[in-house]
C-alpha cells in the first residue's frame, strides 16, 4: 500500500492504495465520488473523463499516484469551479456545462455525460465560441479516443455546448 495525498474538487485528503491504483478507483471509492464512471478500462470510451489541472484526463489509465499535487475536479465538482472561475456566481448554481445538459434534455440512460460533459468544460476553456466543426473535432477525432455514446445523444451535445459558450459569455 501507498499513501498519497489528492486534491479533488477543491478538498485535500491523503489516501492509502495499492501504488498502481486507477484514478478512477479512487475517486469512486476512496472520494464517494459516483459521477465518475467506468465503462471500457481502456482510455477508449472517455467514461471516466476528469479534469487534472483543467484538461481532460481518462481516470481509467491515469494512476492515483501520477495526479498527486494536481488539482483534480470531476463532474461533482463543476459548479464550484465555476463559481470559482466567477466570483460572484451564487454558490451551489450549477455549471452553465450542466446547466444546458439539462436544458438541451441531452442525457438518455446518461451513462457517458459525466465525461461528456468534462470534455466540454476542457473544450470551453480553450475554445470559448466553438463552431459546430470544432465541437465534433473534440468529440469523435481528439485523442485519446472518441467520447462514445451509445444512446446516440450527439446531436443535443452539439446543442448544449453551444448554448453553454452562449452562457458563459455573459
Ligand atoms: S472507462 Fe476510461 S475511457 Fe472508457
Ligand atoms: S446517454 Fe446513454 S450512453 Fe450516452
């Protein structure tokens, strides 16, 4: 076993794992943190997307041990970053990511939209007004892999990281 301090969403907390421990394993079991989700294990279905430091990282092939020092946020974690990002903002608001989820309706059995909607905040951090172009680019040809959604909700994100530039802007 191994101990290692994380930071996540905000908060710092040393745990003990095994030292080859997934990231993803820790955030669930050791943070309680369910948002995050496995799906294939193998940085192939962006699942278990969170942010390290702000960008996009697959939590399934990522070591608990190589994030320590890193400020981690998963899908838990969005409205105080957010809040973080404008001060002002009215603590316990939602994301304007996770808030036009919602208004877009996007989620259908929801499985993928935690990583869905991580790799939108990592897209909207460095392309604030993204084309319709740039958002399929994110999705399906960035590396490591496709962000893949079974149920086919590719159209409403589309829609939903549009209106969320829209919102952020404001
Ligand atoms: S579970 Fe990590 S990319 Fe699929
Ligand atoms: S909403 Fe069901 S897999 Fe994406």
């Amino acid at each position: 076993m191994a101990e290692m301090t994380l930071t996540v969403n905000g908060a710092t907390r040393t745990v003990d794992v095994a030292p080859d421990t997934p990231l993803v394993y820790v955030l669930r079991n050791q943070f309680m943190l369910g948002g995050v989700r496995l799906g294939c294990g193998m940085s192939q279905c962006g699942a278990c997307a969170v942010l390290v430091d702000g960008r996009e990282v697959r939590s399934c092939v990522t070591l608990a041990s190589r994030v320590a020092g890193s400020k981690i946020h998963t899908i838990e974690g969005l409205p105080a970053l957010w809040a973080e990002a404008r001060e002002g903002t009215a603590a316990g608001g939602l994301h304007p990511v996770q808030q036009a989820w919602i208004d877009e309706q996007v989620p259908q059995c929801g499985y993928c939209q935690s990583g869905m909607m991580i790799a939108a905040v990592d897209l909207l951090a460095r392309v604030p007004s993204p084309s319709v172009a740039q958002i399929r680019e994110a999705f399906t040809d960035a590396p490591p892999s496709p962000h893949l959604c079974r149920c086919g909700t590719y159209p409403a994100i589309i829609d939903a990281v549009q209106r969320a530039a829209r919102a952020m802007a404001l």
